[in-house]
C-alpha cells in the first residue's frame, strides 16, 4: 500500500508539471499568473477557470460574469412582491465547482503566507492590491455571515461570488499578446 501510494505522488507530480509546462506556454497564461495572486487560486483552479471562461473581456462587468457562472441567486415576483431563491446554476458548472473550492480558503483571517508571496513575485502593484483587498474583505465577509448564523455552503456560495468579481478586476489589469494570425496554405486548382 505504501508503493502504491508513493506511485499515485509521483504520478501526481508529473501531472503537476506537465500543467505547469503547458500552462506557461498558453496565451492565457498572463492572467492565470495574475489571478494567482488572490488567496485560495493556485495554479489548478487559475487555469481550470480561465480555461473555461475564455477572454475574460466578453464580459461588460463582473455582474454579467457572475450570472454566467450560475451564482446569483433565483428571483421570484408575484406582483409587488421579491423574493430571493437558492443561485442559478445555470452557468459552467466546473468553473463554479473550482472558486467553491477556493472560496474555503477565506475562512481564516487575512495574511500573506510565503508561497503567496512568490506567487506574487513579477506582478504589478495594481494586481496585487486588489488581491489584498479582495482577502481583506472576503475572510471579514466570510465571518461576518458565519456569525449571523448562515448555513455554511450559503457563506462559501457567497464567497466564491464575490471571488469571481475580483478574479475580473485583476484580469482586467492584464493586457493579453495578440493572437498570432494563422498561416493561409495555398490551394492548387483542379
């Protein structure tokens, strides 16, 4: 059983590079790098998102962006009357699975751990002030609902949305490469 597991690290590690490898030649990569930055997005959940996002500038706001991913929440009207439902879940499902994921990290108090710093490390100071500010206001939300007494994946729900708000902000900051025009191959008439 002990080899069996040290075969499933190594493998695991193999993996891991190979993303990393193929990450960093993707012409996403800049805002993969950037949204690291934030707390709970390392490089799995930054390139699962992104990957499933897409340009990130098809999005007018980060309204458009969070009902995209299916986590408003569901609106009934009767006349006058509003109420609030459970979140859509009309969205991309794996996207919004991975900043759940993410979103467990907010529960501690805001710092800046090491392994946040070096992932931090050659980003520009606008990109990482809003990371800042994003750990400082979601682990303040994330207590602030967890003492009003919500039930705990409401509090993450809300979290992971409000996440995705500032993964647009930092996307923004980041300015893509051009994408490379495709090569026109000649065709030889009949």
């Amino acid at each position: 059983m002990i080899q069996t597991i040290n075969e499933r690290l190594d493998r695991l590690r193999r993996l891991d590079n190979e993303l990393t490898h193929q990450a960093m030649n993707w012409r996403y990569y800049p805002v993969v790098k950037a949204i690291q930055a934030m707390r709970g997005v390392r490089l799995l959940v930054a390139a699962g998102v992104i990957a499933e996002l897409g340009d990130h500038n098809r999005f007018d706001g980060p309204r458009k962006l969070m009902a995209y991913l299916g986590v408003v929440p569901s609106e009934h009207f009767s006349g006058e009357n509003r109420k609030l439902g459970a979140i859509t879940k009309c969205g991309n499902k794996r996207a919004r699975r991975l900043l759940v994921e993410g979103a467990h990290s907010y529960r501690c108090a805001a710092n800046t751990s090491k392994e946040l710093q070096i992932r931090q490390e050659g980003l520009s100071k606008e990109v990482i002030d809003i990371a800042w500010k994003a750990q400082l206001r979601l682990c303040r939300r994330y207590q602030r609902l967890m003492k009003r007494g919500k039930h705990y994946n409401v509090v993450v729900t809300a979290i992971a949305r409000e996440m995705i708000a500032f993964i647009w902000a930092i996307s923004r900051q980041v300015t893509l490469p051009p994408i490379a025009p495709k090569k026109r191959i000649a065709r030889i008439p009949a």
